[in-house]
C-alpha cells in the first residue's frame, strides 16, 4: 500500500479546476457537435484520423491507438457507426488476423459538413482565451505531464503486489 501524500489547498484547487474545466469543455463540444451535425464525439474522434488516413482506412488496432480506446469501445463504436453507414469494414490483406476500418462516402460527407464548426467550437471555447504565448506554453507543460505518465501504468495502487 502507498503512504498518501495529500495534495495541499492550491494543489487541490488546480487539480480540480483541471477536471471540472475538462468535464466542461468535453460537455461543451458533445452538445454543439451533436446539435449542429448529428455526429456523436466518439463519431468525431473515429472519423477524424479516417479522414486523414490514406484512402480513408485504418488498421483497426491502430485506429484504437489513435483515439487511446480498448479494443471492445472501439469495436462496439465501429458497430454503431457501421449500421448508420459511416463506415465499413473490411479484411486486411496483408494479415488474415486483422481487419480493417473504411470511411464510405456518407463518413466523408458527415466529417467534411462537421469539421468547420467543431473547428469554430474548439477555437470559440479553448484558443481564444489564451495567448499565443500561453498556448505555447500550456503545450509545453502538457508535453511535459505526458511524457511521464507511464505507458504501463496499472489500474489501481496494489497491482505489484
């Protein structure tokens, strides 16, 4: 068991304030991207590394690295996005153990027509509240927190016992 070492008031209130304005922002973006496109953020999240990829597919494995989800979320999300006839999927050629994730064209048509105003939203509600300097910043710290949160870290205090 590890000893607590209790966060102090302003430890408290900056980590609080992290979570509630993430809570929030997250919030913020579902419901103006739900409101203005149809599209849920897990839609978004899956359509917007599609858009980028090449010919618009994926490996599923590296589409679920892409948006940090466990393989279940992912596949029961592809599912749902399936049935809507956002996306297909398909084998992969080169490994009969794997498949992989198509955008079809209503994916490309619901990304293009989302894309601008959730692009509006994220400017509206985080970067323009923030310097140049403080967005440079900002990316800088969170680099630096990222960077040293272990990849394998377990999921709760006893699991090396």
């Amino acid at each position: 068991m590890v000893d607590a070492q209790w966060l102090d008031t302003r430890e408290a209130r900056l980590w609080q304030s992290y979570r509630d304005t993430y809570r929030e922002l997250m919030r913020a973006l579902e419901a103006r991207l739900i409101g203005n496109s149809g599209l849920s953020g897990a839609d978004y999240a899956l359509l917007h590394p599609l858009s980028e990829a090449e010919d618009g597919v994926l490996r599923t494995r590296d589409l679920g690295k892409s948006v940090g989800w466990e393989r279940s979320r992912l596949s029961h999300q592809v599912s749902r996005m399936e049935k809507r006839g956002l996306v297909s999927r398909e084998e992969c050629a080169s490994d009969a153990r794997g498949s992989m994730v198509r955008l079809t064209e209503l994916g490309w048509k619901a990304i293009e027509a989302a894309a601008p105003d959730h692009v509006a939203a994220v400017r509206s509600y985080f970067f323009d509240h923030l310097t140049v300097a403080e967005q440079t910043q900002l990316a800088g710290l969170l680099d630096r927190i990222a960077t040293n949160i272990p990849a394998d870290a377990c999921a709760t205090p006893d699991c090396d016992e």
